[in-house]
C-alpha cells in the first residue's frame, strides 16, 4: 500500500496490472487502511479499557490507531509513519541491523509518535489505566511464537494470544544479537524473513517504550 501511494509510476503500474491480469488496482490512503486495520482485529477489543491503541507495522509503512472503545470502537486519531520492515532492511545492509542502526531507527520514529501522544493525551489515559493495546503485524506475531517457544509458527495459538511488553523488548533485543543466519534458523522467522524482522522490532520497542501498557494483544489479522 505505501509503496503505492509513493510510486510516482503507480498510473502505469495499474495499467499493466489491468491489462495482464483484467484486476483493478486501487490504491487506499493511509487513513483506509487505518480503518480496514481496525475493521480486521475489532474482536480482539474485548477489554473493559475506554481507549485503545491499535498498531500494524507494515512492510512500508506503520499505522498508529488511537480508538475510543467505550462503545463500538470508533477512530480518533490515525498516524501512520512511512517506514516498514522491508523499507528498513533496504536501507540498513540488507537487514543486518547493528545495535547503534536500531537505537537510530528507534530515536528516528520517536518525535512523531511524542507529539501523536501529546495532541490525543495518550500517556495520561495509560497511567489511569485506561488503556489496552493491540498488535497487528508480522513482527509482533513473530515475537509471540518465540516467547512461546514454538516448534513452528501455529496461528491458532498466536492470534488472539498476549504477550507481555517486557517480553517483547526481551526477544526483540535476543534477535537484535542474532546475526541473519542464525535468525533465519529460528523456526518462526526462517530464512525469508530473517532480514525483515529486527527492523520491525525495532518500530515496535519505539510503540511500546513510549506507551508501557504491560501486555499487548497479538493479532494474526488485520487488513
């Protein structure tokens, strides 16, 4: 979708796509798909919080959704930041992410997500415990079937599932130590995604330091 909404060739692209395949590309705004994400993981908001915080790290870009879940979960403010997993391992050596790259990409995406907190109010609705937090995306599923321990990804057992923000950072920083191939090793990355997942972890250690909500939903689902 962010690749899209940048390309500056997306006209064309849309008519090949039409011409080769009879399919017809649309391509959502950042906001569409701040909606579809919620639409995908609304049964997971099942908690008693009045707010929520919905985020989907994407491969090119990040959406950022603060919700009122006092009634039906309803959006009001949306961020979405143009950087994912695959526009990270494209820019940091194909993935391989050193600690100083991923304590870059954190500070980087901070400021954007401090005055996000800073014009809904965010931070103080966390510490009156008024707040529940849900994940939606490769990296946060990928961070819970490690946690678990998993012999192979099971979506059965992830989505759905909770996982502690302590434990996120936790395996997050254990892969950020691991080089490509040995992350690739791991049952629930593989080689395919070895190079996507550190940047990923590290968009999500830059979510949930600034907003400690103590577990957070995994949602194998979304758009």
């Amino acid at each position: 979708t962010e690749a899209c909404r940048q390309a500056a060739n997306i006209r064309d692209f849309a008519t090949e796509v039409a011409w080769e395949t009879g399919l017809h590309v649309e391509v959502i705004s950042a906001e569409e798909e701040a909606r579809l994400a919620l639409a995908g993981c609304r049964p997971l908001l099942g908690g008693e919080e009045p707010h929520a915080l919905l985020f989907d790290i994407g491969g090119g870009s990040t959406e950022v959704i603060w919700l009122d879940t006092s009634g039906p979960p309803r959006i009001l403010d949306t961020l979405s930041l143009p950087v994912g997993v695959v526009t990270l391992a494209e820019r940091y050596h194909g993935g391989g992410l050193t600690a100083s790259d991923y304590e870059a990409v954190i500070a980087e995406f901070r400021p954007d997500l401090v005055a996000f907190d800073r014009s809904n109010g965010i931070s103080a609705q966390i510490a009156r415990g008024a707040v529940q937090m849900v994940g939606s995306s490769g990296t946060v599923t990928t961070l819970a079937g490690i946690n678990m321990g998993l012999a192979r990804y099971d979506r059965s057992l992830v989505d759905g599932s909770w996982l502690l923000q302590s434990d996120a950072v936790g395996v997050s920083r254990r892969l950020l130590e691991l080089g490509l191939e040995a992350r690739g090793r791991l049952p629930c990355i593989g080689r395919d995604r070895a190079d996507l997942v550190v940047g990923g972890c590290a968009l999500l250690e830059a979510i949930v330091t600034l907003w400690p909500v103590p577990r957070l939903r995994v949602a194998d689902r979304g758009v």
